[in-house]
C-alpha cells in the first residue's frame, strides 16, 4: 500500500513521520492505545516497536523497552559491530542457521551468511530492515494494526515469495498480543520472532535487578558459534535453572525448550516499579538474551546510552537450525498452507 493511501486511518490512530529509508521511502511510526493508558509505538520499517508505555501503580508511564527516537538510528543501528535488532521482527528464520546451509526437498540452498560464515535473523538484509505495508487498523476496544511484507523468492537466497502479516493487538488487559501469518509459493523454511530488549525498570536503567521465571527444564546445547549441535541441556542444578524465579544473568543467549501448554512461558519481575510481564507462546522455544549495546556510537530514545544489559529479549521461536536437525520441530512451510504463530507479552501491577 503506498503512502497516500493513509489517510484514511489517519482518524483511528495517531501516525507520525519517523525518517526516511535508504531508498527514500517514509518510514512512519503508529500509536496504539487502550482505555488504561497503555500506548505502544511502532514504525512500518521493520514493523518495529519502538516504545511500550506501561502505567504502573505511582501513576507514571513507564516505557519498558529500549529504542531510538528516528528511523535514521535504526538504520545505522544495522552497521553496528553488532546489531542489536531492537524491538524488531525477524524473519525470514530467527536464529542460526548453521554455514548458511540446508537442504529441502533433496536440494541444497546457500543462504547469505553475516556471522561467523553462518546465517542469522534473516541474512544481510532480513525483515527488521524492511519497509512494510499497513493494511488494516482497528480503532476502539483492543486497538490493533496489521503490517504485511511479500519477501521475493531467493531472498536472501530463501526459496519461494514468501507473503507475511503481522498484527499487533493491544488488548484492555494490558497485553500486547502478536498474531503472524504467512504463505509461501514454493516449500520454504520460516521462523519469526519478536525482537523487543525489555526493562520493567524503564528503558535507561539496567536489568540486572529483575527478577526472571522461565517455564522450562532443558535448553539446546550450542557449539562455541552458538550453533545447536542437536543435543539438550537439563537445567536441573544448572545456573540457568529459571524455574525458580531469580535475577537475570549478565551474559545468556540460549534457547529455552518449550512443551506445548497454556501456561506462561517466561516471567519478568521489576520490584522497583511493582510490574511483572508474562509471555506466553505457541512456539517451541523462547530465545533468551540480555544485551542493546550500542557500542557507544548510537544514542537510545531520550539521549539515553544503551549498555550490555540495557534489556532482556524473550524471542519466541522455533528452534535456531531446525532445518538441519530432523528431530526438531518442523520448520518447513509447504506451499499452500499458512504459518501461524501468536505471542502475548501481558503487563500487570503486583503487590
């Protein structure tokens, strides 16, 4: 959908400039909200958010994840020694993809790789660095926004065109619900995941004094590239042992496996500002990692300098290399049928 045709939800929703693309194209920023106050922003480049303002119980806003203030420091943001991906979607496979490599359907593709010779979060260009269309607004009770994406075939050398939508959902209860869809020309591999770095203490403090809970007993055992070799970990006397709620780690960056439930994945608690956040997924694993470092080059939202335990990200996933490892949950997309996958990020006081 161009630009100009806008305008005619201009009325359910605030939308606002927020730079330009590297190929000239406006990025523009929406703003949801619900009757309790709670708003969250996000830009069509990258269906990104880029801030969730909580109010919490001294009758503040407070805003729980990191960002920048313009389109142009997410940009750069991708020329980082690392980038941070903050607050975006990742897509087309979320994750590693061991070499860049995997076959399907007794052929092998090559992927674009950009760590270590191995494919992460999509390749040199995923979809956190594209610009999406906006194609459905829902004003009133649980305010939501659709962002739709057609990725080519070969994509970053990713078979089939790939057609994705992605809806937010702000809901009365205080949760930002995110609902994906997506369909594929050809047989295809997908995982997609959310890429917010939260802070229940705000976004310019540290997360090292919250509390996590993590709904899990084994994670994926790694290579030194943080590969999966295939095996798992039981977390039974092991350090990241979350089932007991205790504080975040300084360094982690591992997958969290996931059975298949209705009960909350993975728990953030701030005592300073009296807020948990639960997740909860439909997907095999969450992906847990603290980080935002912004190598002192970029400045967050608000002037603000981003460190290496700015913010904790709960990426709810299929697990990193499913497509080179039989035994993990199935990652194809066969042509003609649909991805789904729905995550909930829910916001409440306590006592």
């Amino acid at each position: 959908m161009e630009i100009k045709h806008i305008s005619h939800f201009q009325e359910k929703t605030i939308s606002k400039s927020f730079g330009l693309s590297s190929d000239n194209k406006e990025i523009l920023a929406f703003e949801l909200s619900n009757k309790n106050g709670m708003k969250v922003q996000i830009t069509n480049f990258g269906a990104t958010v880029t801030s969730l303002q909580i109010p919490v119980a001294s009758g503040k806003l407070v805003d729980v994840v990191l960002g920048f203030d313009s389109g142009t420091s997410y940009l750069a943001s991708y020329n980082l020694p690392s980038a941070p991906y903050l607050g975006t979607t990742v897509g087309r496979y979320a994750g590693r993809i061991n070499k860049g490599v995997f076959s399907l359907n007794g052929k092998t593709f090559q992927l674009n790789t950009n760590t270590n010779g191995n494919a992460l979060h999509g390749g040199n260009a995923g979809f956190g660095q594209k610009i999406w269309n906006v194609t459905n607004i829902t004003s009133d009770e649980n305010p939501s926004i659709t962002f739709s994406l057609l990725s080519p075939n070969l994509d970053e050398n990713y078979p089939g065109e790939l057609q994705v939508d992605l809806t937010y959902t702000l809901t009365e209860e205080n949760e930002l619900q995110l609902n994906y869809k997506a369909t594929s020309t050809e047989d295809t591999v997908v995982n997609l995941t959310h890429h917010s770095y939260f802070n229940l203490d705000g976004h310019d403090g540290s997360v090292l004094d919250q509390e996590m809970f993590i709904n899990s007993d084994k994670v994926l055992e790694t290579n030194k590239e943080n590969i999966p070799t295939g095996n798992f970990t039981a977390l039974s006397n092991h350090d990241f042992d979350f089932r007991t709620a205790k504080k975040c780690p300084v360094s982690i960056d591992n997958s969290f496996v996931i059975e298949p439930s209705n009960e909350v994945v993975a728990k953030l608690f701030s005592i300073k500002n009296n807020l948990q956040m639960s997740v909860y997924t439909d997907q095999p694993s969450v992906h847990i990692y603290v980080g935002g470092n912004c190598f002192d080059v970029l400045k967050g939202k608000e002037n603000v300098t981003y460190h290496a335990s700015s913010g904790i990200c709960f990426e709810t996933q299929n697990f990193p290399d499913a497509p080179n490892h039989a035994h993990f949950p199935n990652s194809v997309l066969k042509k003609g049928a649909e991805y789904n996958q729905k995550t909930v990020y829910k916001f409440e006081n306590i006592k």
